[in-house]
C-alpha cells in the first residue's frame, strides 16, 4: 500500500479513535468535573462546570459530525492534504484527551485540546465541502 492511500484507512482510525475518547469523557465526565473544582466547592459551582463541560463535549461531537459527512461523502476522503491534517490533529487529539481522562486534567485544557485538534481539521472540511458543493470544484 502507498503512502497516499494509506491515509484513508490511518484518518478513518484515527477520526474514531478520538470520537470514542470524547464519547467516553462524555460518559464519565463527573471525575473531569471535580478535577476541575477547588476541594470545597458548592452544588451551583459544580453545575456550572458540568455545563461547560458538556458544552464542549457537544461543540466537539458536532464537528465530528461535519468530518464524518465530508469524508463519508467522498468530498475529502482521497483529499491528502485533509487527510495528513486530520489524521495528525486527532491522532494528536486522541493521546491528549486520554492524559485529559486519566490524569483528571483541569477543563480549561479541554478547550485547548478542542481548538488545535477538532476545529483545525473541521474548519478545512467546511472549506472543502463548500468547494465541493458550493463551487462545483471535483473533489481531490
């Protein structure tokens, strides 16, 4: 198998791998929560924490859904540029969010992780379904 075509299967692994993490942190989220707290802390402070949190987790699972559709589509899936770029972000993405899960990370982290590794490929998706559909360009 080439290089090139070596990236579909390695972005589809990778693009999964990081959904399942952030579906998992989803599930679990109470100790990511309290990770994010002082020791004391009231019932409003955790509320408003678990609300962030599942704000983020929403935003992410949401360009996940853009990434999937684009690339399911065809519009990215032989894109290599889309492809080196997307598998790099969450395979990146996916090793942080497990030190995010397993150290109990402060949720401020989250959205670092979120912008660097989920916006950054879901950005250059929109573009290229835009490209595709919008600017009738062939896909490639």
């Amino acid at each position: 198998m080439s290089e090139m075509s070596s990236l579909v299967p390695s972005r589809f692994l990778t693009l999964i791998a990081h959904l399942v993490i952030v579906i998992t942190i989803f599930w679990s989220r109470e100790n990511n929560v309290r990770a994010c707290l002082p020791l004391d802390y009231t019932k409003d402070e955790y509320s408003l924490e678990d609300t962030r949190l599942v704000v983020a987790l929403s935003v992410t699972l949401g360009m996940f859904a853009v990434e999937l559709v684009g690339f399911f589509s065809g519009v990215s899936m032989f894109n290599n540029n889309q492809g080196l770029l997307s598998t790099a972000c969450h395979a990146s993405g996916s090793v942080a969010l497990l030190f995010f899960l397993f150290e109990q990370w402060t949720c401020s982290i989250y959205w670092w992780i979120f912008a660097f590794c989920s916006i950054i490929p879901a950005i250059y998706e929109i573009i290229l379904i835009i490209a595709v559909f919008g600017l009738k360009k062939k896909p490639l």
